[in-house]
C-alpha cells in the first residue's frame, strides 16, 4: 500500500529568504530533499494561484539551481488568511517565520497548529538544514 505524502506549504520571506532578500543556508538542499518526498506548496502573498511572477521575483536572489527547483512548487490563493488554502484533511507542515492571530485559531480550531514550524533563520540561519534532519525526517 502507497503512503500519500504529506503536504509542506512555504512562504517566502523569512523562510527562502532572509531579511535583506539574502537566500537562506542550505536552500538548494533543502528544496531538494522536500521536493523529493512532499507535496510542497506555496504559502505567500508572493504567489495569488499563477508561479510565474513568484519565479521571476525570486529568480534575482537565487541559484539556477535554486530556480529550477522553485519552479516545482504549486501555487495556491488566499484571500485574507493563508489557512485559505491549506487542506486540512491532509497531513502537513507549514514553514512561515510568522502567523496571524486569526490563522493560529484556524490551526487549533482544525487541531493542526503543531503543523506550523515556526522559521527564523535570523537567530537559527541553518534552521532549514536541521528541520531535513530532524521534523522533516
């Protein structure tokens, strides 16, 4: 029997890029590794339903590399809150340095707010390298 994989969403600012638009620590590895065992979307208002300009805005700060793993992930929309598009019937992890207070509510109300890992490269900038190795594993 075939295990449906987990689904990880992932915003932009803050968790592929740093303050100061630098590229997070071990982004190349990281994408690579998540590509090859989740569902990965994105979780960005960088990203309304369509990738194209998500991948043209990033494609100034990151590898060739980089870009073309990007270019695998699925966009999604949101209106007000990014718990919009997230599908709560799935298992997932949701990468984002930050959360409104509606969208904690969302994720208790749903009993999914342990699915949030909270990124903050600034005080842990090889978070993304020790997420592969441990809750991401």
């Amino acid at each position: 029997m075939r295990t449906l994989k987990k689904d990880i969403y992932i915003d932009i600012d803050g968790v592929i890029l740093t303050r100061g638009v630098t590229p997070a620590e071990h982004l190349d590895y990281f994408l690579k590794y998540v590509l090859s065992r989740y569902s990965v979307s994105w979780l960005t208002s960088r990203c309304q339903g369509d990738s194209k300009n998500t991948v043209r805005y990033l494609s100034q700060f990151l590898s060739t590399e980089g870009l073309n793993l990007i270019k695998k992930i699925k966009p999604t929309t949101f209106r007000l809150d990014k718990t919009e598009a997230i599908d709560f019937s799935r298992k997932f992890f949701w990468l984002d340095d930050e959360l409104f207070a509606s969208e904690e509510k969302i994720l208790k109300k749903h009993n999914k707010y342990d699915s949030w890992i909270r990124v903050d490269l600034i005080e842990n900038p090889n978070q993304l390298l020790q997420l592969v190795k441990t809750k991401l594993n």
